[in-house]
C-alpha cells in the first residue's frame, strides 16, 4: 500500500478524476440546476472537502504551505491533495 500512498502518478490521476466531477457538476448546475443527480453529486463534494480544512491545515503544517494554497487545493481536490501533501509527494 505505500508503493500507492507514495506514488505521484496515482494522486494527479485522482486529482483528474476530480477535476472532471468539478466540470460534470458545475456544468450540470448551470445547466439544470440543483435538481439534477450530478450537481447534487458535485455540491455533496464540495461540501465534504470543506468539512476536510482543519485535517488539511493539520497534516501540511510541517511543509510550509501558503493557507490559500490549502484552502484552495482542499477545496478541489480534498484529501487527495493534503495526504500526499502530507507525505511529501506534493510540496515535498
């Protein structure tokens, strides 16, 4: 499982699977509204990465991040930024 956890590659491809969530749903929002099941997916996301800003402050503490890069980065992409963050695949 560390091979994973440490492995770059595995992360930017997570972190492109959001971004496409983020295109999807804001698309769909625009587009449909609320109403519709993959805005409703994308808001729920949003939302669970807000709830994820004290963890994420927590864990990249010791790498010296700017707070916007946090705030914005988690707001993005969650924990599939601040954990490999944390384990110095990102901001190492």
């Amino acid at each position: 499982m560390n091979d994973i956890a440490d492995n770059r590659r595995f992360w930017l491809g997570c972190n492109a699977v959001l971004l496409v969530l983020h295109a999807f749903g804001l698309f769909f929002y625009v587009r449909h509204g609320i109403g519709h099941p993959v805005a409703e997916l994308w808001v729920i996301v949003v939302m669970i990465h807000m709830l994820e800003f004290p963890l994420a402050f927590i864990a990249v503490r010791d790498r010296r991040v700017r707070w916007g890069t946090t705030i914005m980065a988690t707001l993005i992409f969650g924990f599939t930024w601040w954990v490999p963050t944390r384990r110095g695949v990102f901001h190492g």
